[in-house]
C-alpha cells in the first residue's frame, strides 16, 4: 500500500470514530427538537388564527345586537363562504367554537403555548370556571397530550379529587401555589384503568392485573396522581426465615414518601389489611431514611367496606388507604352518579361522626 493509499484508509478511519454513537445520537436529537418545535408552533398558529376569528367575529356581532337572530344569520352565512373555500374546519360548529374561545379567553396574552386546538376545544366545553382552570393547569404541569386531557376530563379527575379534598385545595395544588401534604390530596378514589385493556371477565389472577399495570405503567402512574415514581415490583422482604412480596412499590417526591401497593381482584379483608400495615412498617423501619415522611400503604381492591376498613385500622390512621379500582370507564352519566353518591356518603358519615362527638 502507497502512502497515498494509507492516508486515505487513516482519514476514512478517523471521519469513522467521529462519528461515533453518541454524535449520531445528538445530531438526532437536534433534528428531533427541531421538529417537536415546529410543530407545536403550527399548533400554536392554529390557536391564534380560531382566536383572531373569534375576536373577529363577536366584534361584528355586536354592530347588530339590536337583532337577536343577528349572530346566528353571521356565524351560517361566514360558514357559507368559507367551507368550499378552506374545508369543514371552518364550519357553523367551528365558527362558533372561535366565537366561544374567545369570550372564555378575550386576552391573548393569556394563550397557553403549550395547548393545542384540540386541548382548548375541550376547555371552552367546561361550563364551571374553576374545572376549566383546574384541567388547563394540569394539561400544562403534566404535558398532557390532547388524548391524555380527554381521558382526565372524561374520568372525572377533578370531582374525584374534591371527594376528599376542598376546591381551593385541589386549585391550590395545581396552580403550585403549595405541595400536597396527605396522601388524600394526591390518591383518587375509585381509580379507573381501563386503559389496562383487561377483558371482561367473572375472575381473573392478581398476578394479571400486575403484570397489565407493569404493561402500562406510565397511563398507571398518570392516573395514580401527582409525583409517583416507580420503584420495584414483587420487593422481597426477608423476616428471619419467612418470606413476603410486595406487589409494588411507588416513590411521591412531593409527599416524600414511598408508597407501598397491594392489589386484590376481590373484596379487601382486614387481614389484608393486617399484611399491608407489616409492609409499611418495615418500609418505616428499614428502608425510610429520617429525612423522609413515614410510608403509606395502598391496598387497591374491586370492593371495599368503608366502615370495615376503618375499624381495622388506628383512628389517627394517615398512611393506610383503601382504594377501589375499576376497569372500564361508565358512561358520563353513571360516572357522576358515582360520584355524587360517594359525596353523600361522605357527608352522611361526617354529620353521623359529628352527631356522636
């Protein structure tokens, strides 16, 4: 081989280890958030355009509010114009959907750039103000996608959480204006995870319903609430000569604290409950550091007895919870009667532990 010939081989060999792994990967990366960036600026520009049209559109509106049928003639004759033109997404429905945004929303200053079109669309549908604000702030916190938004939404997370929690609370929480401080503030009740995708069956095995919760454990985690981490799952726990396992293990960075699960396909017991306690208890004495808040137990069951569960466990209890799990979403319907029925019987149990006192 000639000098020439054996430069060459040495250049190729060198441009080679520049291009390592690792450059490759950044070079990826750029692209990647390059092009993350445009489209949530075409997303953005989409928001802005159906706001300007909103704007736009109350703004001549108002010129004939004398007539009260004047709005409605605009909103049909504009859609007229525009349909054959840019397509069904300026139809009546969407006009008036810009008209609506922009009364919800009349400063534009005020536009979340991290929401897109089919985000706001499901904001500008919440009639309550403080539901609106609550689910626009956690989409924004949480980086929901517009997916993930419809899902919280249809699940009704926000009335779940004011189950046992006050609305100033649950706002309080989400607009970071201070860290939960019990686990009630964090943990739902009923749960909904249907995204499992189990079927639909008379029984099925603990060990199925762990290893679809592993499956999706970021949609798990999404709906177990605020600041849970993974941990590990079926943690052996050593007892002298006796073995445990727990079903999983959680960290919540905002409580401090790890979070110990054992899921039950059936009606909890209180010796399931006895169980879980053992587990906390050496989380508390063996894994806790004294920097960190005391362990909690969560036992995630198919049905529980409230009074039951509460005379099994300490009056002062605040780290044991019993929460029910449910594998299809109901209807919206039924899913607000379940809500407003555990409301009642909440109430009815505050005003009975009042009437004792």
């Amino acid at each position: 081989m000639s000098k020439e010939d054996l430069k060459r081989e040495l250049g190729d060999l060198t441009w080679k280890d520049a291009t390592s792994d690792k450059f490759i990967d950044d070079i990826r990366q750029i692209i990647d958030a390059a092009r993350s960036q445009a489209v949530r600026s075409v997303d953005f520009c989409r928001v802005q355009m159906y706001w300007h049209m909103g704007k736009r559109i109350f703004e001549e509106e108002q010129q004939g509010k004398e007539r009260a049928d004047y709005g409605t003639y605009l909103i049909k004759n504009l859609a007229r114009q525009l349909e054959p033109e840019y397509g069904s997404g300026f139809s009546v429905r969407q006009l008036e959907r810009c008209r609506q945004f922009y009364r919800l929303y009349p400063i534009a200053s005020t536009l979340r750039t991290q929401l897109n079109w089919s985000q706001y669309k499901m904001l500008i549908s919440i009639d309550d103000p403080d539901k609106r604000e609550y689910y626009e702030l956690e989409a924004i916190n949480n980086c929901w996608t517009a997916r993930e938004t419809e899902r919280q939404i249809n699940s009704q997370l926000y009335e779940r959480l004011l189950l046992s929690n006050d609305k100033e609370a649950v706002l309080a929480v989400a607009r970071k204006e201070r860290i939960p401080q019990s686990p009630l503030e964090i943990v739902k009740d009923p749960m909904y995870l249907e995204f499992l995708g189990l079927e639909r069956k008379a029984t099925y095995y603990e060990k199925d319903l762990e290893s679809a919760i592993i499956t999706h454990l970021q949609h798990f985690l999404l709906e177990m609430g605020k600041g849970f981490t993974f941990v590990a799952r079926q943690k052996r726990i050593l007892l002298e000569d006796d073995e445990f396992f727990a079903d999983l293990v959680l960290y919540n960075r905002l409580l401090r604290c790890f979070v110990v699960m054992e899921l039950k396909t059936g009606k909890l017991t209180h010796q399931d409950l006895g169980q879980l306690q053992m587990y906390v208890n050496y989380y508390d004495r063996i894994e806790k550091t004294a920097e960190e808040n005391p362990t909690i137990g969560i036992l995630l069951c198919t049905d529980k007895n409230d009074t039951a569960v509460r005379m099994a466990l300490p009056e002062d209890n605040k780290t044991i919870l019993a929460s029910e799990y449910k594998l299809y979403l109901p209807t919206q319907e039924k899913l607000i009667d379940e809500v407003n029925s555990v409301r009642r019987m909440m109430e009815n149990s505050k005003e009975t532990e009042n009437l004792n006192n």
